[in-house]
C-alpha cells in the first residue's frame, strides 16, 4: 500500500507543478500572448504537447485497460493517427497560415460566413465539454484508489472539483504557456512512469509472460479481416483502423481548436508540419508502451476480471497495481504524473474553449477590446468553463466501457460533420454558408439517429432501432457501427448535401 512519502512525493509534484506553470508562462499582455504564447513556442515542445493533450489519463489507465480486456489491436490505429497528421500538414495547414488566425473556426468565417463560425464553434465547445468531462472523470479514478488505500471513500464528485480547482489555478494566470510547458513535464514523467512499472512487471512474471499472452492471443496486433461486416463493426480491424482512424484524426487534428490552437502557435508553416508529424510517432511510442503495461498486468492478475480483483470497472486495474506494488516513492510519482496528465489536458481543454468562445462567439466585440480589457475577459472565461467541466465531468460516473472508447465515441457525434464544412471549405468553391450549413446540421442529426439507431444484426443485415437494451442486442444478435467510422460518415453526409444544395448556384 502507499506509504506516507508517497503522499508527500505527490502532494510536492502537484504544488510544483502548479508553481512551475505559472513561473515559466511569463507575464500576460494581451489575448494574443494569452492563447498562443505570442508565437514564441518551439516546434518539439508543441509536439509534445499534442500528444500530451490527445492522450493524458484516457491514455495513462485506458490503453492498459483495453490491452488487458482484449488484445494488442487498438494499436492499429496509430497507422490511422499517422495518415490522418500527413493530410493535415499538406491541405490544411497552408491555409491556416495565409490568415492570421487565432482560432479554427476563424478559417470558416473568412470562407463562408460568421454564421457557420459561429456554429462550428458551439458545436466545439460542446463536444470539448462532454469528450473532456470523460477525461477529467477518468482522472478521478486513480485519486479514488490512492484514497480507498488510506481508508477513505471518497466519492468522484469531490475529486472532480478539487482537480477542477487546482487546475483552473495555474491556467487562469498562466494561459497558453503555462499549459505547454506543463504538458512537457507531464509527459517525461507519466512515460518514464510507465516504463519503470513495465520493468518491474517484466522482472516479476518474467519469460514465461510471452507463451502466455501468446497461447492466450494477447499478442494479436493486426486483424486482416476482409469481411465487409467485420469491417463495419469492428473498431479493430486493419482497414478500419487505417481508413476510419485516419479520418478521425483529420478531424481530431485538422479542426478541433484543442490541437489547432498549437499549430496555430508554430512560428512557421514548416515547425507546425513538424510538431504534427513528430506526434503521430510520439503517439506510436506511447501506446505500444501501454498496451504492454495491459498485456503484463493480465498475467500478473491471473486474467481475472475487475469484480474478482474488487473493483467497479477496468480503467481501475492498472491504478491498483501502482498503489499496491510499486516501490515507495516510485508509486508516488507515477501516481502524480497520472495527475498532472489529466490536469495538464484539462487546462488544454480550458485554454481552447475560452479562445473560441472570445475570437468566435464574440466575434467584432472582442477585436475592439483593449489589450488590457480583452486579457481580463480571457481570464473570466477560463474560470467559467472549469466550473462548467466539473458539472459534466459529474455524469460520466455510472459508464462501464473503458473511458479512452467512450471518450473517442463521444467526440464522433462532431467530428464528421467539423471535417466536412472544413472539406467543403477548402475543395468546393461553389458551396455557400447556408449550403454549408444545412449539411453541417443534416450530417449532426444524421450521427446522432446513426450512433443511436443503427444496428447490424449476426445475419449482416441492418436495421434501424433506436438505443435496443442489452437483453434486446443478446438475443438478436445486434452489432453497431464501429466508432472509427462515425468520422467518415458524417463528413461524407455533410459533403453530400452541401454539394447537391450548391448546385442551384451559378
């Protein structure tokens, strides 16, 4: 069990932490040095950033909980990761870079109109709120088991709101600097964290983990399934992952202002092509190494599930090993790096959703702000949006599935029908803002009845049944549409009916 040094190797991380961010942010100016670090930030600390913010606890405690479910398959995505980052730098950020933007949606109201900018951006900040409650939700989790170790129960609510506090501390005076820096810490330590915890799994189980794992097809990485149903039902198959992954972080990175804002803050075209780029392999490393942590703590555990080991959900597996195993000291830090993950991706979420809500919502009104003036309302705005994440982050508790699926789930309802006006935006120069945005609207609505309704049933046939019960799916076999494909999907409803609307222009 922890011991007191640990307690206080995790307490120190944390006021550090928050010490550390406001002390290397510097002074904040104006809007500008507020949420792009006065495009001062160099390439490889923005690449670590993006992959600290897209990944963090769902990352930390999620993949290991997937791995230790099921196989090493989630890793096929990162080939998707990887495609979707290349199209990214190739079409997109040369556009954004003839503008002098400040935000993503700030690309669609110079191409279409403040209407549709101001639409992608409520439908950002929403998808950001709910995505991102998963994660501050997920962050609770390892909080509650160092907790329950020293005999007290505390619930997640509680948790939630302290997180919240102490995040909203060093964002609200730190801004943008403040949360990369952060996010470059964060990471060295989770990372090293996992590495010494894969060490001393390996040195614990020892050879015999490998014909285990393997007898057990733990170890499968890729599925070559040719199978259409497979294909569409399946998250883990190799063209689904390559082709639904891919456009899924076109969309993830291409237009939601988490990771534009980064890009954004590039001092060049070619250091933000760079960061980009370099994530994808970031992100390579670091699920193969958590998915390995999954995969040994199978062994370690006999293979048994979360109720035989005493806990209410998978995502609980790999904090349990931490607090009960690792060496003091050693069990502290990790412990605090899966903290300040999760806090640094949290002011991410807080940083991006005041820019958007100043630079797009208010559009004309925040440009004729002072520097002075328009600073204050940066600022009141991220501790709006704390207060507001704590509440969501409060709904998320009675959720079984690993959190890293539910978080990517949720972002889907989005994504496509963001891609899709960016798409729109950037190859269909006769499509207008109203065609732009019945397609926007029409591809949401379509996700919705899509992710809800649509179910395939073991004979390959589809039918339409809106949100069946577990009794329901059993018996008749139902199967939905893997998430890997809402992405594509949505874009290609939004396209679809901004281009047959286009017609009837000249």
């Amino acid at each position: 069990m922890l011991q007191p040094f640990d307690y206080i190797v995790i307490v120190a991380y944390l006021v550090g932490v928050v010490l550390f961010g406001i002390r290397t942010a510097g002074k904040q100016r104006s809007v500008r040095d507020y949420f792009l670090g006065s495009k001062e930030m160099p390439w490889w600390a923005i690449s670590f950033s993006i992959v600290a913010t897209e990944t963090s606890t769902l990352t930390v405690i999620g993949i290991p909980a997937v791995a230790y479910g099921g196989a090493l398959t989630f890793f096929q995505l990162t080939l998707g990761y990887l495609a979707g980052r290349v199209v990214v730098a190739i079409w997109f950020l040369p556009r954004y870079a003839a503008g002098d933007l400040q935000t993503a949606y700030a690309f669609l109201g110079e191409r279409f109109g403040g209407r549709l900018q101001r639409l992608s951006s409520v439908t950002f900040l929403v998808t950001r709120l709910l995505a991102d409650g998963v994660r501050l939700f997920a962050t609770a989790i390892p909080i509650r088991i160092i907790a329950l170790s020293a005999g007290f129960d505390i619930g997640y609510p509680v948790i939630i709101l302290g997180i919240g506090v102490l995040t909203a501390l060093y964002t609200y005076v730190g801004g943008f600097k403040a949360v990369v820096w952060m996010d470059v810490v964060q990471m060295s330590v989770y990372v090293l964290g996992a590495l010494f915890t894969l060490f001393l799994l390996w040195s614990d189980i020892g050879a015999s983990a490998g014909t285990l794992l393997e007898e057990a097809g733990k170890l499968q990485m890729f599925v070559f399934s040719a199978s259409i149903g497979d294909i569409l039902t399946s998250p883990y198959t190799l063209v689904t992952a390559v082709i639904g992954g891919g456009i899924f972080s076109m969309a993830s990175h291409g237009t939601d202002q988490l990771i534009v804002q980064r890009l954004l803050s590039c001092r060049t075209t070619g250091d933000a092509r760079k960061a980009l780029i370099g994530s994808a392999f970031f992100v390579m490393i670091q699920f193969a190494i958590f998915l390995a942590v999954g995969a040994l703590l199978w062994v370690y555990y006999g293979g048994q599930d979360a109720a035989a080991l005493g806990l209410t959900r998978a995502d609980e597996i790999f904090p349990k090993f931490i607090v009960e195993q690792l060496p003091t000291g050693l069990a502290g830090l990790v412990l605090a790096g899966i903290l300040a993950a999760a806090m640094s991706t949290l002011s991410s979420s807080l940083n991006a959703l005041a820019s958007s809500s100043l630079n797009d919502l208010m559009g004309s009104r925040a440009a004729q702000l002072d520097a002075a003036t328009g600073l204050k309302w940066s600022r009141l705005l991220t501790l709006g949006w704390a207060l507001v994440f704590v509440f969501f982050a409060t709904l998320f508790e009675d959720q079984q599935n690993p959190v890293v699926e539910l978080g990517l789930s949720i972002a889907s309802f989005t994504y496509g029908s963001l891609l899709g006006a960016f798409l729109m935006g950037l190859w269909m120069d006769r499509v207008r803002e109203s065609d732009a945005i019945a397609g926007f609207l029409v591809g949401i609505v379509a996700m919705v009845a899509i992710i809800f309704g649509l179910w395939s049933t073991s004979e390959g046939d589809w039918i339409f049944l809106f949100n069946p019960s577990d009794a329901v799916k059993a018996a008749r076999g139902l199967t939905a549409l893997a998430w890997p494909w809402y992405t594509a999907v949505g874009a290609a409803i939004t396209m679809m009916i901004g281009s047959l609307l286009s017609v009837r222009h000249r």
